[in-house]
C-alpha cells in the first residue's frame, strides 16, 4: 500500500533529498532515488522540484549535477513502469509478431530478416531499375526470394553481389540465400560449397549469340574453334565453352552487361548465354544474332542456395514456398 503525501511534504522532502545527495551521499544517489520513487510512486512528486532546484541553485556542491542525475534516473524508472502497467503496447507488439508467425510456413525457421545476394545484371531474372528516382534490384528471381520471405515472415532484403563471389560471401555470412539463375554445375563446384532447394525454373536452352551476319557461320559447336567466346565466370555456361565447344578460347567476364559490350564491339566473336537472358538482349539489341544450333541438351533447373549443412535450417521453408508457388500459379506471375 502506498502513502500519500500533498504537494507541500513532497516538494520539502524533495529538496531536502537532493541537498543530501549533493553535500553527503553522493555515492547512494541511486538507491535513495529508487527508495523516493517506491515511496510516492509517481514521477512528477519529486522529478520536477529537483529540475527546479538544480536550475536556481547551481553553486550548491554539484547539487545540480546530482539532480540531473536523479531525474534521468526517475524518467527511466517511470518509463519502465509506463512499460510494465501499458501492457497494450508491448503486448500488441508480440501479439502482432506471433500473429505474422502464423501465417508464415508451418516449417519456417526464426529469422528476423532473410538477405537475398544475387548479380544484378541478368535480366529477366535479377537487375537494375530506377523507381521514383530509386535504384532498385527487381526480376523473377528477386519477386521468389520476397515470396521465401514472407512465408518465413521475416524482412526482406536484397543485395547485389559479383556472380562469382556469391557462394563464397554465402557461407562468410554476407548473404542468406542466394538466388541468382544458379544450376548444379557438371563438376559438382556449387554442391559441395553450398546447399540447394528443390527446382524453381527450368530456363529455355541455353543460346549462342553472335553479331547480326555471323550467324549463318555456325552449324555445330565444333564450329567455334580459334574463335573467342564469351561467358559468365563461374557459370554452367563457362562449362559449355571450355568442354563441349573443343578448340574455342573462353572469355570469362563476371558481368552479362560486360560481354555483351565486348560482342558488340568486336572483342570476341560469340558468347554463351541462358535462353532468357539471351532473349532479352537480342530483343533490345539489332546488332546481335542468335546462332541456330540445338542447346537443349544442357538445360538444368535452378535452384535456391543456403550456406553448408544450412545452419540456419532455411530450406525446408524454402522448398515449401518453391512448391506452392509452382502450384498454385504464382511462378508463372513472377514470369
């Protein structure tokens, strides 16, 4: 039970308490500030007269200094207790997580925050665009890793990384996931440094692309022997080039925008490309052809990557999500 005191007593004890602290007991500031406050129980009993007393009587032996220090002390032991008795605001708030924790995957692991690493320069599957002034990191790949997310019921965040640091920097913690039109590769590479999901996409074949007028040079893989032919480095694609085009001299660049510059400007004579990503160059771009040679023979699905042995227990999640959107006819959206 709390005693109550009128204006009067509590202005006089307040004085007085703030004298002693700053002549006598500047050590047990803390504990005969806990002590007043249980007394009245309320902030403003004792926080303002102190305020006022430190104000008009700052010569008194660090008196000033000492009330400051009791009235930070007061306001944090009265937000504390506004913290403990407004249980609407703090309960809401846990009310609202677990709420976005159940509409999340039975399956979905505690995370906070998801952070998709991706190369941001293949398009349709991840790339730059300007949004009210904004850069921005958009595609298909980028709409799946916002969808993993909100099942999870974490944030989401996306950030651009180099194709071929992506699995390293994956399991040094830079990223969660990586979704970045990554297959299995023949060599088994991207196995063994990381973890992967379920298919999500199988792209069209892969296609050879060339400066318009060159196409009509090539009929067989063979034929791009002596010549220098493009890639992404640390891509299935690199693979096609170095084991099935025999004699060819690969030219292994970590950014699409960049081989595709070095076509058209006659640096190489061919680049290696997924059907896709192809497509949307050729589309934008009169100066390049695409060779008819027959690549479905090398289409394999991509997949979502975790760190090794998945430590954060992210892919049973992710291949639920992969599964539903599949189904359902939300992939198809995306596309």
């Amino acid at each position: 039970m709390k005693f109550k005191f009128g204006l009067l007593p509590r202005v006089v004890l307040a004085i007085a308490l703030g004298v002693a602290c700053g002549f006598f007991l500047p050590g047990w500031a803390t504990r005969i500030a806990l002590t007043f406050n249980a007394i009245f129980g309320q902030f403003l009993g004792f926080a303002i007269p102190l305020l006022i007393l430190g104000l008009v009587a700052p010569g008194i032996a660090d008196l000033g200094r000492n009330a400051g220090r009791l009235l930070a002390l007061t306001a944090a032991l009265a937000l504390t207790a506004c913290g403990s008795s407004s249980n609407g605001s703090a309960s809401s708030g846990a009310a609202s997580g677990s709420a976005s924790q159940n509409d999340a995957s039975a399956s979905a692991p505690a995370v906070d925050k998801l952070v998709l690493g991706t190369s941001a320069d293949y398009p349709p599957f991840e790339f730059h665009v300007l949004q009210d002034g904004e850069d921005k990191i958009v595609g298909i790949d980028v709409f799946l890793g916002e969808q993993i997310a909100e099942d999870m019921g974490a944030e989401f965040e996306v950030v651009h990384m180099d194709f071929n640091n992506l699995f390293t920097l994956l399991n040094q913690g830079q990223c969660d996931m990586v979704i970045a039109a990554a297959e299995i590769d023949e060599e088994g590479v991207r196995p063994a440094a990381a973890d992967y999901s379920d298919g999500y996409y199988s792209d069209l074949p892969p296609k050879i692309v060339v400066r318009a007028g060159d196409e009509g040079n090539y009929t067989s893989l063979e034929d791009f022997a002596g010549k220098a032919v493009g890639a992404q480095t640390a891509t299935t694609k690199e693979t096609i080039v170095t084991k099935y085009m025999t004699g060819a001299d690969l030219v292994s660049m970590s950014s699409v925008v960049d081989l595709v510059n070095n076509l058209v400007y006659g640096k190489c004579d061919a680049l290696v490309l997924d059907g896709a990503v192809a497509d949307q160059y050729l589309a934008s771009n009169s100066d390049l052809a695409a060779v008819d040679i027959d690549m479905s023979s090398y289409v394999e699905p991509y997949r979502v990557w975790v760190a090794k042995g998945d430590p954060k227990g992210l892919l049973p999640s992710i291949n639920e999500t992969i599964a539903k959107v599949l189904s359902d006819g939300t992939m198809d959206g995306f596309i």
